[in-house]
C-alpha cells in the first residue's frame, strides 16, 4: 500500500477494485466462502450462481457486521499501533424458489430467482506512525520542483511542492532550484491515515436443477464502490533552533461509482454426496468519478503560516477501470450426517486491469504509463478457500475455514506486500422456518506503505495489518 501525493489514478486504483475477498452472509463467512458447490446459501451466488439451485424454499436472510481493523506500523524501529470500529450489512438477500414437476418440464426439478446484497471489500482501516528519521517530506517537494521557476510551481505542482513554497517550507534558490530549513538534526514523522468505504454487489439471479445431476445459473451483478481516504502529516525537527518548526500537511480523497459483470457457472454431482462446479464472470467495468483536495500549514518563528482558503486547490477525475476476468473451481462433499467440507480455487491475473478515460470525455487521457505499471507490477494467481461444516445435532452447526490470497506483485516488483490470509469460524443453529448464524473472521497481512517518494530514506513505514469481524444473520424459509 502506497500513497499518491497529488492523487492521480495510477496503478494502485486499479488493484483497489480487482482484489476482492469473500463475505456475505454469516454461514458463508464461517466457511471462507467455500461453497461454490455446497450452495444452498446466497452468497454463494459471487463464487458460483449455479450453486443457488440447491434452494428448494424460498429464502431471506439479513447480516449485521462488526469491523474492529487494527494495525501495527514499524517505522524505522518506532513501533505504533492504532485501531478503529466501523458497522455495516454484509447481506440482505431474496431467493424465491419454484419446484417443477420433472415430468412436465423435460426433467427440470426447480427454478430459483434470487436478489441481493454482498459486501465483497471492506475499506475500513485507521493507521498511524511516529518516529525520526534523515529526510523530509519537503525534500522530496523539493526534488519535484527543481527546475521549476517559482512563478510556475502552483501550477504544476498545486497538491505538493507549490503547498510547501506558499507556507514557507520550501523557499527559492538560483537557477531555479529550491532549499528548506530542515538542514539539521532529524525530522520527527506522524502520521495518520484513516480509509472507509467498502464494495457492496447487487446481484440478479437465475438458476436451475436438472435431472438432480446438474445446475446451472447465472447472475448479473452491479457493484457500488465508495471509498474514502484521509491522512495527516505532522513533522516536528530536533534541532529547535531551526526558524522552521513544524509543518501539516494533510489531504482527502473521495471516490464513488458503480461496475456491472456477468457470472455464470454449473454444479455436476457424479454421485449425491459429490458436487464439483465451475464458473466463470466477465471483467467488471467501473464507471468511477474521483475528488480530492490537499492543504498545508506551518509553524515558524514569524508564527503559523497557511494558504488562503480561497487557493487551497481541489481536483476532480471521472474515469474508467476494467478489471480482470475471473475462474472458479469448486468441490463440495457432504459427509453423510456428519456436515459437509467445501474447496475453492479461483484464478485471477490482475494485470489485465486496464484504466482508461470516461467515454465521450472533452479531456481524454491515454493512461498508457499507468496501463504499463499494471502491466509490468501485476500477476495472476490463484486464490484458495477452504471450509467445513460440522453438525452437532439435528439442529445445530459449528465451522471453520481458511482463505488464502496470493500476493498480486510481481516477484522483486512493487510492493512487497504478504498473502492476505483469513481465519474463520462460527456456529448456527435451524429451527426449521428460522434460522440463526454467528461468523468471526480474521484477516491478516503485512504490507508497506510509501508516504512519498519511495527512494528516499524516510518515506517507509512497514504496516501488520488486521481486521477483526463478527457476524450475525438471521434468516426465514417459507
């Protein structure tokens, strides 16, 4: 994970919206949304909508989802933790179900038709780090800016440098070259960084039983995408007899927008207790409209020095992102009266993830440097869940998974960012018509975060990023 300065798409924005997790439902999330071929539960739709066609009642369920994020930054050996709470739904979904008579409709035992709601990405992140190090944040402004005449630098550079040379961090030095006060001692570094928002797909559904040896189905999905970033730069320098004090520089980005895809798919059970599925969906194409703004502040020994707030400067983008194409492999077994255990392998190659501008934009952008960067940074992989299900009675359930996402990064490439592994478990219970689900998840990582130039010494801080969530669903079979 990395920071732009000025907030222009790049790759990461591509990345943001093609690595998508499991979620949904409570029953789901126990199992590391392994049942692409179990079914029988509408959050299955996002792995494999044929595996709908296991519903014989017409279903709704809802679930309530508890975030608690935390993470632990190491900068230069200063330790810092940080965490937030966020709530959200997971799930709203319908499922109608229709039995079919076989003898009058060539062998076809059900229909279902189903609609809803799945939260696929969370946002939700609250991060902070603190410690000391050689270089400033102004030093790599200043590194933008050389070569620039000072009556130019608000226009090519209003989000970074010219912020710095209007409050004084950065002044004007022969041939167009720049210089800051920070000349001696070390810079103390603060910094917080806030993310909310999350993925949420309405999904359209439409499935069938056939012969009770194969299903079949398909789902149209729409995708809302709200994301919301915030971070606080605080640096402070030892050496107290320097005229420059203090500097904040802060900044906002808010993106909004909708993808659409198609999925399809089919379960074939060689004998009843078997299942195997395969599915398929489209690229999602996101229609996705960015705003931001930065703003800089700095505390002198002539006092605090600030932009006019009628020059803070503010951006705004409306472009498209297409990600990867995706493949689902999917076994199911049930093991007799004893539960069911289901295995997931999806294939994705996130470097097919093309940005490009809105269509019939009066200011076209090639993106052909940041389509190379995906290109060039980017991988396939192949992504694993495994889940099982356990029965304790008739009535009562315990699972458990484990989800593993591959690096997207090219080996030696990028970010050196770790597989991002998930944790699961829950209980439910079924009273019949009514039935209750309980999931806790945790999810794992370690990653780098960049706050400017990732050359600099300064710029780094390492991330152990987790996120715990409590699931509950409720949900009535009529």
């Amino acid at each position: 994970m990395s920071t732009t300065i000025g907030y222009a798409q790049n790759e990461e924005d591509a990345l943001r919206y093609s690595e998508i997790y499991f979620d949904g439902t409570a029953r789901s999330t126990a199992m590391a949304g392994a049942m692409g071929a179990l079914g029988g539960d509408f959050s299955a739709v996002m792995q494999n909508p044929a595996s709908l066609a296991r519903i014989r009642k017409s279903n709704f369920s809802a679930t309530f989802n508890l975030e608690n994020p935390r993470t632990t930054a190491n900068y230069y050996g200063a330790n810092t933790n940080d965490r937030g709470v966020a709530g959200n739904f997971s799930n709203l979904s319908y499922v109608k179900a229709y039995e079919l008579d076989p003898k009058k409709f060539n062998n076809w035992y059900s229909v279902q038709l189903g609609m809803g709601m799945t939260r696929v990405k969370s946002f939700q992140q609250r991060s902070r780090y603190k410690g000391t190090a050689d270089s400033s944040i102004v030093h790599s402004f200043i590194n933008e800016a050389n070569g620039t005449p000072d009556s130019l630098i608000y226009d090519f550079f209003p989000f970074t440098a010219g912020l710095a040379y209007d409050v004084f961090a950065m002044d004007p030095a022969p041939g167009n070259q720049y210089v800051t006060d920070f000349t001696s001692g070390q810079a103390i570094h603060d910094r917080t960084i806030t993310n909310k928002g999350g993925m949420n797909t309405y999904s359209f559904s439409l499935s069938g039983n056939y012969g009770n040896k194969v299903y079949v189905g398909g789902a149209i999905n729409f995708t809302k995408v709200n994301y919301n970033s915030q971070f606080q730069h605080i640096e402070s320098y030892t050496d107290t007899a320097l005229w420059l004090q203090r500097i904040n520089y802060t900044g906002e980005l808010d993106i909004e927008g909708w993808g659409y895809n198609a999925r399809f798919g089919f379960v074939y059970l060689p004998v009843e207790w078997l299942s195997v599925g395969l599915s398929g969906q489209l690229p999602t194409l996101f229609n996705l409209s960015d705003s931001w703004t930065n703003n800089m502040t700095s505390m002198t020994d002539d006092g605090e020095k600030f932009v006019d707030p009628e020059y803070v400067p503010t951006g705004s983008f409306d472009y498209r992102i297409t990600t990867p194409a995706r493949a689902n492999l999917s076994i199911g077994a049930i093991m007799w009266e004893l539960g069911s255990i289901g295995l997931d392998i999806e294939y994705v190659d996130y470097g097919k993830s093309i940005l490009a501008s809105k269509r019939y934009s009066d200011a076209p952008y090639s993106f052909d440097l940041e389509n190379s960067q995906v290109a060039n940074l980017y991988k396939s992989t192949l992504n694993y869940k495994l889940g099982v299900e356990g029965r304790l009675s008739k009535q009562s359930y315990i699972r458990g998974g484990i989800a593993y996402y591959s690096s997207p990064y090219v080996d030696g490439k990028g970010n050196a960012a770790s597989p991002t592994i998930f944790y699961t478990g829950g209980l439910g219970y079924n009273w019949g018509k009514v039935y209750a689900d309980f999931a806790t998840v945790l999810l794992s990582k370690k990653t780098n975060y960049y706050a400017y130039d990732p050359t600099m010494n300064g710029s780094r801080a390492a991330f152990d990023i987790s996120n715990y969530s409590f699931k509950f669903s409720v949900g009535f079979r009529f």
